[in-house]
C-alpha cells in the first residue's frame, strides 16, 4: 500500500467536510513471488485522511509496513490543494512524500507541485481526479541522487448496489532515475473494492498492479501484481 489516495473519502467529505479511515492489509506478493519479493510485507495498516475547508482540503495517509520481529517501515503522503474558486473544478496540488525503512534507513523524499481537476457525479456517488505534476526528488541515501521529474495521477471513486460497494483507486505515472541517469517510467496503480458491512465497517480487498516500481534483484521482471485482503473502519 505504498499509496492508498481514495478519493471515495471525497464522496463522504461533500457532506461532512471530513473523512477518516484506517484500514488493515494481508499481502500475498511474498506467497506469489517468493524470489522476487522474499522480503516484501505481510501486513500493512493504512491510516488516511480527507478534510475540506473554504479554501480546498487537506489529505494524508501512513502506511505503516509489519513483520512479526520488526515494523519494517512507515511512508508517508501528505497534499493540500487550493481550489481556483468556489464553482471551479480546478485547484493547484502541493504534495509531500517520504518515509524510514528498516533497511533502506528511508524513503527517497520528494515534493510535488502541479493543477489537479477535480470531479463529480451530481449525488456525489462518483468522483473523480486528474494532477499533472512537477516532481523534485532530494537525496536522502550515498544510493540515489537528486532529480526532476513529472508524475501525472489519476484517482476515483464509485459507490453502488445501494452504497453497499465501494470502487475506488488510483493510477500513477511517473520518472524514475537509474542508476547510469537515464530514465524509466514508472507505473504504479492499486483499484480496491470494498463491501460496505454497516456506515463504519467494510471488507475487502486490493490489488497493487506495477511496472519498474518493484525492487527486484533476483532476476529482471519488472511487472508484478500483488493482491491483499482487507478490512477498514471507517470513523
């Protein structure tokens, strides 16, 4: 759950002004590829975020990745957009990202700045995002060194079956930086589907689909898709 950017909440948020979940993970990427991925967690918990204001909204999430001897680390996004006005589906996005590891020591920090257009349905049971994005990643290791770079994003959300069923998710592209300097794009996208038990609690499950995001020193596959089962409560 490197990024869990539900834009469902925003759904809630159209009524409330703020939205708060936390949600527990069981990956099965290790079970998949035991190779590959021998060291990826088993379980993550996701503490998320959406809170409107006058002026545009705030959001942020942690995942938090466990092991049974060690948290073995803890990312962070957090993001503030400024809407352009009152009746504008635009808005101007400042994002923050980063995080420690347990063996890394931490993530590659990054600040991202950009316009985002923003959407919805006319009862709010369907929302919808786009960011075009400068990206500056910093160096934060002897390993990798400061770049620029551009991320486009896209998130939505969906309700349905009489909003007994969530769809939401995201799709991220963006560059990333070898080694030698050149470059390789990134693609990154994780869909959830959530059965909605009562107002609080769901069940369900998601699906990270990735290529170039994994790293994998074992052989040279790129593409991996990792799936998990879920629960969330929403406050």
């Amino acid at each position: 759950m490197k990024k869990i950017l539900t834009i469902a909440l925003m759904t809630v948020a159209a009524l409330t002004a703020q939205a708060q979940n936390i949600q527990l993970h069981y990956d099965f990427g290790r079970n998949i590829y035991p190779d590959e991925e021998d060291g990826r967690q088993k379980v993550t918990i996701t503490l998320e975020q959406f809170k409107a204001d006058q002026w545009g909204s705030w959001y942020y999430f942690v995942d938090i990745d466990l092991s049974r001897k060690e948290t073995k680390g803890a990312y962070t996004e957090i993001s503030r957009e400024f809407n352009f006005g009152k009746q504008s589906p635009f808005a101007a996005h400042v994002e923050y990202d980063g995080g420690l590891g347990s063996r890394s020591g931490s993530y590659q920090q990054a600040a991202l700045i950009g316009a985002a257009y923003n959407g919805h349905t006319s009862d709010f049971s369907t929302t919808w995002s786009v960011q075009l994005l400068y990206k500056r990643f910093f160096k934060s290791s002897d390993y990798n060194s400061a770049f620029n770079s551009a991320q486009l994003t896209g998130v939505w959300g969906t309700t349905f079956a009489k909003k007994k069923c969530t769809f939401s998710g995201f799709i991220d592209f963006w560059r990333e930086e070898k080694a030698n300097g050149h470059g390789k794009l990134v693609i990154l996208s994780e869909p959830q589907i959530w059965y909605n038990a009562t107002e609080h609690f769901s069940l369900g499950a998601e699906v990270e689909i990735s290529n170039n995001f994994i790293y994998n020193t074992f052989n040279d596959k790129t593409f991996f898709v990792n799936p998990t089962l879920a629960v969330k409560w929403n406050f």
